[in-house]
C-alpha cells in the first residue's frame, strides 16, 4: 500500500468511533507503514550490502531503524517501530537475543507484532514465542512499569533479526477520562512533543523517523550536536516530516563527558508555541486538580514548626528542611495524579513518602499554609534543556517568591541532611516554573566556589624515630559539608568507626587518640567539623644523614570528597564539555615540626596554574625545623567547557604531584 494511501486512511478513519473499525484500521495502517519503510530493498539485500569487516569490534549493527508516529487531532499518536540487526560477535548474540519494550499500562499501549530471524546459512525464521508481560524491575520508584519480551533464543554471529513495534501513549500516567483512549492522550491534549536521539551505542546504517500531523498542527522542531536529512511535504490532506542520519557511530565518550544527549545528535519536536504556554498549562493543571491546597492539620503542623522562625528566611529554611528530612523517597503508584499531576497535600502528609514531586508538592502546601506564594517547577538533572518546548524534564522541584519579589528555588528532594535548600549540585541547571502568568525557561547560576569549601589543618611533629604524632582537623560547607557527613550515614553505633576509618585507610599502624565531631542532630547550626588526635609509628624515613617524609595533608587525607583526584588525567585534550559534582574551594595547610639539624636537600618546587576556570597555588617552605606546606585549589564551576580542561587537568596533576613526590632532607 502507498504511504499516500495510508495517510489518506490516517486522516478519514481516526475520527471513527467504532473502536472495532479503528482496530482494524491499525492494523491495515502499520502493515502500509512498514511497507514503506523497508523502501527498496528486502532485508538480504540489505545484509547482502554490509561491507565485510567495516564494523569490526562492535557486536551488533542495526541496518536499519525506523520510526514512524501518526498523529491525532488529540494529540494521541500511533508510534510504528521496525528495526533490522546483524550480530556480529558471540556477546551480540547473548545481549541481544531478545526484543523487549517498556512502558506504562497506565498510559501507553505496546505490541511486538513481528520477529524474524534470518540465519547466516539464508533460513529465514518466524519467531513465534509468547509475547511475555511482566512488571518492570524498579527500585525505589514503584508505579506500576511494565515490559512486554519476546525471547528469540539462541544467536550466532552473521545471525540478523528484524522486528515490527506498536506503540500509542506516552511515558507517564495522567488524570483519566471516559473515552477508553483518553489515558493515551498526551498530557497537553492536542499536543505532540518528542525527543529523538540520533545517536547509538552500536552502529547504525540508517535511521529514520517521520511524523505525520494535520495540517492545523503547526510543528517545530531543531536539530541539535550535528545534522539531519530532513524533508517536509504534504500529501493526502496531511503534513509528513522526515528526519534521516546514515552512517551513525558510537561516540568514544571520555568519563565524566556530559549526558549523549547534550553532546551527540538529537532531534526535539513540539507542537507547544512556547515554554511560557508550558509553564500556564503546568499551574493550571495542578491548580485545577487541588494539589496544593493544605490540610487543617498541615495547617496546624505548619503553625508549630514556624514557633522559632525570627525571619522570613528561617521559615523557608525550617519547612524546607522538615519536608526534606521527614518525607522518605519511595514512590508507588497512586492511579491518579501520576506524571506532570501532583498529588494532594493530605495524602502526601499522611503517607510522608514519595517521590520528587511528591515532597515539591508538601513543600508548596506548607509554604501556602505559612502565608507564602509558591508553585511547582520542572527541570531536568543531569541533561540540558533546549529551546524547542519538548518535555524535557525528570525531577520536580519547588519554587517560592519572596518579599522583594525575587523567585527562590528550593528542592527537598536533594537536601535531606545538606545544609543547602537548594543542591548546588544542580547548578548550571534548566528549570520551567509553573506560573499563572507564565514563565520562561530558567538557568540555575554558579554558585561561588567558596560556598562549598573543604578545609584542612593539620598540625604534627615527626620525631627522629620516625613516628609521627598531631592533630588534624576538617571542615565543610554546602555540598563538601554533604560529601563529608557521609561517614555519618548509616546506624548511629558505627559513626565512630566511620570517623576513625578515614585515618586508618591511608594509615592501618594508626593509633587515634581522639576522634571529635560536630553533632550531626544540629546539622543546620554548624558546619561540619572533625578533629583527629593520632599518632603514626613507622610514618617517615629518619637516619642519622637523612629525613624522607611526605606531610600529613599531602597523601590524600579525604580523599573521596575531592572527586577531582579520580578523573583521567592522560587524557591531554577534550573536544566535549565535561562535569563535575559542583564547583569548590580545597584549602589544605599543614606545619610539620621535623627533628633538629636538618636542612633541605630536595624539597618539591611550588606549582601554581592562574587565569583558568581552575587555579591551583601549592608548596613548601622550611624554617629552621619547621616544615610548612599548602594547597589552595579553586573549581569554578560545575559544568565545564573543553577549553577548561588544560587548567582542570594540570590543578589534578599537580596534587597529585605532591601527593606522590616526598620532602628529602639531610644533615
């Protein structure tokens, strides 16, 4: 059947409200689609054409990949899959021996129509195994994710399967109607929104994806980290978009390179006018369903937690953190109220669990209850969030305008036990809020490296057997405090021995005199603080001649709250932008009391790098006994361009240097 065929049946038959003809239509109409996306060429054609030996190393490749979306004057579309791959290696063969779709009963229907298996000895077989239906594994977030697989069983390389997919809904479960389909239809109805990756983690031959609307549904679309093949025509009373990429190839990804999405190619579509038309629709939404209205006992429980609050500030700051520490994350399904719906202040206050928006949600119907205005936002951790309305988000937070009018972010999600309200771990961040009167798509800015700071001080005298006795003490702010009070995780019983296993893993032989701490109930009063009494046998080298010792602070003391000492430094050049957790300020000082008469010999060159998005100022100096060394580093930012790397890259370099290159002196 003509592709033009089928859309004159898309456009004359969908309206049908026999959900018998509509059926069959589906089927008449998916046959039709996949008619035309095998094009030319049959499926040994196609593995006829492979070039011997161009793929090499990879355990599959998808010949072909195609997507074809119809859609409705709803909004609701009808996704039409076909995929064909080679497996070339033994591994290829047990990862990808079967075909499996996720999705949400709530809101999307499935069907894997068709699997075929051609042999590399020319047998073409018709997988006919069931269809199995099973809950998707979950952790943590528990609303009822389904996946539908057919096992295709054993694969040899030069084996190539192609499989037939169907698809109507979205991702995430709405309010319902009484129209059978209505749960179909995506949230903003009469919209269409997607986001397509043109990119894979095997090589792809071709990909295309089309989408068919009516004309009144005016799309915009870019195209984002390279290009597409595109084309646009009207046929049969409908308009046909067509995105095209040839030749697509894994990305070899540096660690720490930000998400495929915001360096390799992909494609987003909205029929949306714009991110103000979103954020309305976001408000009234939830406006409309009640989420935030607060209960009596919110109310009451609002009133006795504000008891203390002297300022506006300490009222945002107390209900901020009740929400954050007293509502567990775990979320299940509720039926209503899933996705971009919020559910209702009572349920969220009796349950005290959920996920994101659930504690966005509490927070705005406490923050409401104290008088204050506030509403939900949308952002997307971990990835960017383009200009083109599609929906881009995966985290619900929470936003509150102060006095003087200014919008603050808050986020109870992300700062249980963190004395931040909003994670600074999500700065440089796209955000939508949802306001009446609309609002544009926001960025978070750089927090100051010196919000987060990591302090070390450390004073320690070495005597002529070598042992080394002091105190060292360690100090956090913002999210170093949050990366520190990690050793409080967990049973209170075992804070001590998380505590004194810091010093013991770089030092086994250490005896800890004394291991102090701030108290982790009052986490909001203080910073955190932890100060070590120890002593160290065995710690230096000290002869009659010589002294070969490397400072307390020098060796990596916490280690793991600089995330910086794990990256890749051989690395020498990026071409892609790269992260971290947020930007910092490490700051270590030690004064080493040495043994009498010793004078240097060969002491470390100071190291400094100046002017870039990291600097680092580090080095020696010896007085008399007194041996006094420092480091001072600065991330600026959390999010960092390839042309940041050379000053990223030598800051690491050099405290690694003189983590590795030890004080030598001699009499």
């Amino acid at each position: 059947m003509p592709y033009g065929i089928f859309l004159y049946f898309c456009g004359s038959l969908f309206n049908c409200k026999n959900i018998m003809m509509r059926n069959i239509f589906l089927l008449i109409a998916c046959v039709a689609a996949f008619a035309a996306g095998l094009r030319a060429q049959t499926p040994q054609q196609m593995l006829a054409a492979l070039p011997e030996g161009q793929y090499d190393g990879h355990d599959i490749v998808t010949l072909f990949d195609s997507t074809r979306v119809v859609m409705e004057e709803s909004g609701l579309s009808h996704v039409y899959g076909h995929v064909f791959y080679k497996v070339l290696t033994s591994a290829g063969g047990c990862d990808f021996n079967c075909v499996k779709m996720d999705y949400d009963p709530l809101s999307a229907y499935v069907e894997i129509r068709e699997v075929k298996v051609y042999r590399k000895d020319g047998r073409v077989e018709l997988i006919d195994n069931p269809v199995l239906d099973y809950p998707a594994p979950a952790r943590m977030i528990y609303w009822g994710a389904c996946q539908k697989m057919v096992a295709i069983g054993r694969l040899e390389p030069g084996d190539a399967v192609e499989y037939v997919t169907y698809k109507k809904g979205f991702t995430y479960a709405l309010l319902q109607g009484e129209d059978p389909d209505a749960k179909y239809i995506p949230p903003m109805r009469g919209h269409f929104y997607d986001i397509v990756p043109f990119w894979s983690h095997q090589p792809v031959r071709e990909k295309v994806y089309s989408l068919s609307v009516l004309p009144s549904k005016k799309v915009q679309y870019a195209v984002y980290h390279g290009t597409l093949q595109t084309n646009r025509k009207e046929t049969d009373g409908r308009v046909v978009y067509t995105f095209t990429k040839k030749d697509i190839m894994p990305l070899d990804k540096p660690a720490h390179t930000l998400a495929d999405n915001d360096v390799q190619t992909k494609l987003l579509l909205s029929t949306a006018e714009n991110w103000q038309a979103k954020s309305t629709w976001f408000y009234g939404v939830n406006e409309d369903y009640g989420s935030f209205v607060p209960t009596d006992e919110v109310k009451q429980k609002v009133a006795e937690l504000l008891r203390p609050a002297k300022s506006e500030n300490d009222s945002i700051s107390i209900l901020t953190h009740w929400v954050a520490d007293n509502m567990r994350y775990s979320g299940i399904s509720m039926g209503e109220g899933e996705g971009f719906t919020l559910h209702k202040c009572e349920m969220n206050f009796t349950d005290r669990c959920g996920v994101c928006k659930d504690k966005a949600g509490m927070l705005i119907a406490m923050l409401r209850a104290a008088g204050f205005k506030a509403y939900a936002a949308m952002t997307m951790a971990g990835e960017r969030i383009d200009d083109i309305p599609a929906d881009q988000f995966n985290h619900c937070v929470t936003v509150v305008q102060r006095r003087n009018g200014n919008y603050q972010l808050l986020d109870p999600t992300w700062v249980p036990g963190v004395r931040e309200l909003w994670s600074s771990a999500e700065q440089q961040q796209n955000y939508l809020m949802g306001l009446p009167q609309g609002a544009k798509l926001g960025l978070t800015p750089v927090s100051k490296a010196e919000n987060h700071y990591l302090r070390m001080t450390a004073n320690t005298k070495l005597n002529k057997k070598g042992v080394l006795s002091g105190t060292v003490t360690v100090t956090a702010e913002g999210q170093s405090d949050r990366t520190v009070r990690a050793v409080f995780r967990g049973r209170r019983t075992e804070w001590r021995e998380n505590v004194e296993r810091q010093l013991l893993s770089l030092y086994p032989n250490a005896i800890i005199k004394s291991a102090k701490y701030t108290d982790e109930d009052r986490y909001l009063e203080q910073p955190v603080s932890i100060t070590y009494k120890f002593v160290i046998p065995n710690y230096a080298t000290v002869t009659d001649n010589v002294v070969v010792v490397t400072p307390f602070l020098a060796k990596g003391f916490y280690k793991f709250a600089m995330p910086h000492l794990y990256y890749d430094t051989s690395l020498e050049t990026r071409t892609m932008p790269f992260n971290d957790r947020c930007s910092r300020l490490v700051q270590l000082s030690e004064t080493m009391t040495l043994p009498a008469g010793y004078t240097s010999a060969q002491i470390p060159k100071a190291r400094a790098n100046k002017g870039g998005a990291v600097t680092f100022d580090g080095g020696y100096s010896l007085e008399s006994s007194t041996l006094r060394f420092h480091e001072n580093i600065r991330f600026g930012k959390r999010i960092y361009e390839a042309e940041d790397w050379p000053s990223y890259r030598q800051a690491v370099i050099n405290q690694h240097f003189f983590m590795d290159t030890p004080v030598v002196l001699s009499r």
